[in-house]
C-alpha cells in the first residue's frame, strides 16, 4: 500500500470483504466475529463513499460551478460559438441612412486603347463601403413675450409638454446612456466619456443615473402587466443567483414563462424572500427549478426538477463511486430526454411513461442494494445520521419521483431550468466587469430594467428601440 489512489483504495476494500467471506465459510471466524466485522465494514463503506466524493474534483460537468470559474475552459473549437440573437428588421426612429451610388465609368479599353464611352456595357460588378457619421441634432424652440397695448398683460408663447426644462437631452441621448449602462455594463464615467465624445456634451453621473430611475418609474405599470401574465402561464422558471449591493449580499430572484423575463431583488434568499416578493403564493400552475427546498415548501403548485442539474450530480457520483445505479439513471433520463423531444406531442403516451416509470423506479432499488446501508442512530444520539452526496441524492429522486419525470408528462414542462439561468446570466457578468450597486435603489432599477429588455429581446425587438420604446409610453408585455 505504498500510493493510495480512489481506484485502489475501493480495490482492496473489496478484497478484504472478499478474503473475510472466504474465512467465514471455511468456519474459521466466530459468529460475534463475524457480527463486529460487517459492522466495521458497513462503516467503512459509508466512509469510503464519502471520502471518494470529497477526493473528487467539482466542476462545471458535474456540478453546479459556473464556467467563469473553471480554468482553461474556453472553447475554441471553430463553429462552436453561437452568433446570439437574432433581431428582426425593426430600426431606432431618430436615425437616418443616405445611400448613395456611384458609378465608375469605362472610357477606354484598357488593352488597345479603343474609345469605350458610346459602349453599352455588359454588366456591373458593387463594391460597397459602410461607415458612420454622428449627427447631433440640437432643436431650439423660442416662446414669443408679447404685451397687450390695452391691459399692459404679459403673454409668453407655449413650450411643448416633454420641455419641461431650459435644457433637457431627448430619448436618444437617454436610451445610448441606458444602453451603455445597462446593456453594455459601462462604468459610468466611461459611458460619460463616450456620450462626450459624440454630441459634445458633458453628462454629470447624476445626470445618467436620474434617466436610469426616469425609466425605472416609467416600467412600473408595465411590470404590474408583466407579473398578471406571469401568473396566468400553465408553467413558470424560476431561479435565484447572489448579488453584492452596498457591500452585503443581496439575491435577485428570476420568474420567467414564455416571452416574459421578470428579475426582482431582496435581501433574502429562501421563503421570506419568495413571499415578500409575491409570485408563487399567488401562482397556480407548475413551477421548474433546482430542487431548492424553499420552492418546494409551496404544495398548491406543482413541481418539476431540473434534469441538467440531476445529470451533473449523477456524473459526479460516477466519477466519484463508479455507481452503476447512477450511470444507468443517466442513461435513462437522457433517453427519455430524447425521446421527449423527438415526439409529436412533446411527452411520452401512458403506456411509454408507466415503461419510463417501471425502469426508474428498479433503478432506485438497485441503488439502495449497490450503495453501503446507512446504520441506525444510537439511542440517545442527537441530529441527523451523516449520509454521503450520493445517499442525498437517491433519497431525492426517490421521494420527488413525480417532479423529476414531470417533463416526460406535461408537455408544457421542459427537461431543464436552463431558461431561468440563462436570464440571471447577464447580472452576473455585470457585477463581474462592472462591479456592484452602490443603492439598492439602483440595483432595483437594474432588475426592472433589464427584466424589460430581455422579454423585448425574447420578441426580437433590439434593445436601443426597446428603451425608446419605454421611455415614449409604449412598452408592450409577452404577446401584446
């Protein structure tokens, strides 16, 4: 036993559990013997287990660790980087676009010098060059001052109603800010710098962040519209994920269903939090998530699990134990995955889920027999029996065997959360290049904000005509 690694330490337990049933039939072990020994071994087992998932290494193939995380994960494989959204055709109204064409004319043959300019020509070859140039637009509106020669009054002329100041900017100028800030996660003095160095015009930070909140307030009505669609959906995502605000740990909480996106913010995490912000209480259908325990203390509802988070975990508990149980189950939900997916009606008939249902079940009780037995607590011992990740996990698929086949069932339900962590995805790289919110009021703002443009995003609609959208009163919700 000079070098001990997973692969030999699990060997030699094995052939000592081996050379020990080999002496007990030869009758060479005493029954009290005998008894201590398969004590000792269940225990060792059960440690093994544990030391084997705590000697292997977590990563995002099989756990739940963001890829920003690993090291030398990038993927450089040509082709394998999506080219992201696509938007449709819909442009910003405040711009405009001079085409111009050009003709470069043939006057003479450039072999034999012959006069070409009588000669119809044969064809045209375009080139075409692409450029921009920032047009400022500064529009000055004088009110007459008039006094009446009879009463002496003094009359002005009337400003429009969005003037409401000696100098304001107008939504272009606010939607590039909230654009910048939002969108592109600029610093604020950078995005100052930028908007600078295009209209010539110094933008104070408060000057930035007052559009910011001017929107914030603007999308009220449409997030009220937004959770009333929310709360009609037959099935909605939900996620959280940890943001820092003032220096303290905040979490935003994602509800998302078909084109909708809604991120709101508090302090907590678990169930104060889910009630504060009212979405689940108040919601009747089917909610997916990742197994967190708060969601599924809510039992009016329905639940489905994630099975891109089943999956991670079942690798580890192969790449830790070499659990047959684990890897079949892997198989299977990937199969019925797949199969999901390829029928008509994107679930499985009766007969196909009961087959489904029969499998999984075996299954588990195959993993109950492959993994070492959890002993009974002594009398008088206080707390909870240590059970390793992968006793956790088989209790887990045990007990909520309902929501982890749901997807195979409803065809409404999909096989992972992916949705909702898709939507989280961009508060996170904005905390990471960006740094964090020094108000919670702004950290808010973010949350409503960006809820908007990304259910914008999901109808195609580009976020610069989005903001402009907003800021003139018709932002629009899902399908309206």
């Amino acid at each position: 036993m000079a070098s001990i690694d997973k692969a030999s330490v699990r060997q030699q337990i094995d052939g000592i559990k081996v050379e020990f049933k080999q002496l007990h039939t030869q009758g060479k072990i005493t029954p009290e013997v005998h008894a201590l020994m398969n004590s000792m071994l269940l225990i060792i087992d059960l440690i093994l287990s544990i030391f084997q998932e705590r000697l292997t290494r977590k990563t995002n193939k099989n756990a739940s660790i963001p890829s920003s995380q690993m090291a030398g994960t990038d993927d450089t494989t040509p082709g394998s980087k999506s080219k992201g959204r696509q938007f449709h055709g819909a442009t910003l109204s405040n711009r405009r676009t001079y085409e111009t064409v050009t003709i470069a004319r043939v006057e003479t043959c450039s072999d034999c010098g012959e006069d070409l300019s009588k000669t119809t020509r044969s064809g045209l070859e375009r080139r075409t060059r692409i450029d921009i140039v920032f047009e400022k637009v500064v529009e000055h509106i004088d009110a007459e001052i008039k006094q009446c020669p009879r009463c002496q009054h003094t009359t002005k002329g009337h400003f429009p109603a969005d003037l409401y100041g000696r100098k304001q900017y107008g939504n272009g100028v606010k939607a590039l800010v909230i654009n910048l800030l939002l969108c592109q996660m600029i610093a604020l003095n950078r995005a100052g710098q930028m908007v600078q160095s295009l209209i010539d015009e110094t933008l104070s930070e408060a000057t930035m962040l007052q559009f910011v909140l001017r929107l914030h307030e603007t999308l009220a009505d449409w997030e009220d519209r937004a959770i009333t669609q929310l709360l009609q959906s037959p099935v909605m995502f939900v996620d959280e994920t940890g943001l820092r605000v003032d220096r303290k740990n905040h979490w935003i909480h994602v509800y998302c269903a078909g084109d909708i996106t809604l991120k709101r913010l508090h302090q907590k995490r678990g169930k104060e939090a889910i009630d504060a912000i009212h979405i689940i209480p108040r919601y009747g259908g089917i909610i997916v998530h990742d197994c967190w325990a708060s969601y599924l203390s809510y039992d009016h509802c329905d639940h489905g699990l994630c099975g891109a988070h089943l999956l991670r975990e079942l690798t580890f508990m192969v790449e830790a134990n070499q659990y047959a149980w684990a890897k079949n189950m892997k198989k299977l939900l990937q199969k019925a995955c797949h199969e999901v997916s390829q029928s008509d009606g994107k679930c499985l008939d009766n007969t196909a889920y009961k087959k489904l249902q029969k499998h999984y079940r075996n299954l588990l009780a195959r993993g109950e027999k492959e993994m070492p037995v959890i002993l009974p607590k002594a009398a008088g011992k206080r707390g909870k029996m240590a059970k390793s990740d992968a006793h956790n996990l088989l209790d887990r698929l045990r007990k909520y065997e309902a929501a982890v086949l749901l997807f195979a069932k409803n065809p409404h339900v999909a096989f992972t959360n992916n949705r909702s962590e898709r939507d989280l995805r961009m508060a996170k790289v904005k905390q990471k290049v960006s740094g964090c919110f020094r108000s919670e009021l702004y950290a808010q703002a973010y949350c409503r904000i960006s809820s908007y443009l990304q259910t914008m995003a999901n109808k195609g609609i580009n976020p610069m005509l989005a903001i402009q959208m907003a800021l003139a009163g018709q932002a629009t919700v899902g399908s309206e």
